[in-house]
C-alpha cells in the first residue's frame, strides 16, 4: 500500500517512520537541526506548491527521507489508518 502526500507523489507505507506536523514539531532544537540536516544534504523533497503544514520520515537504516507535504499530519494519519496494512 502507498501513502499519497500531494502533488503525484507516494511513498510505501513499510518505509514510512513517522508523520510529523510541522509548525508543532520545529519547535524542538533537535528537529530542526534534523531538518537542516536532511535539507544540506539534498534529502528533502517537496510534495506541496503552497507552504507545508506537515513532513513524513521515511527509510531505511541511515538513509532517510523527508517529504514536505501541504496536507495536515492529522489528513495524513486519517489515511493511513483508512488503510489496512496489516
């Protein structure tokens, strides 16, 4: 099963490693270094056109992924748990 974030772009759901509202969770040194990391290092990718309200996690052991996404965490836990993946 896939994941759509917007803008034709998808992820599976066995990479994704967390959902994250964005204005609530860059409150945190942490994240937002995490953020700048991943953004230096050219693993963010934009799924959105207006600015993001949320970013998704996914990979695989140290090679991570960011996907920035105008849909709300909120709209984006709601699909995944319309979604059996079980």
């Amino acid at each position: 099963m896939y994941l759509h974030l917007g803008q034709s772009v998808m992820v599976h759901h066995s990479d994704i490693i967390g959902i994250f509202d964005l204005d609530n969770a860059s409150w945190a040194y942490k994240t937002r270094e995490f953020l700048d990391r991943a953004e230096e290092e050219g693993r963010v990718i934009s799924a959105c056109d207006d600015l993001p309200r949320s970013f998704v996690v996914t990979g695989h052991g140290e090679k991570t992924t960011v996907y920035l996404s105008q849909l709300s965490s909120a709209a984006l836990t709601g699909r995944v748990e319309r979604n059996s993946f079980e």
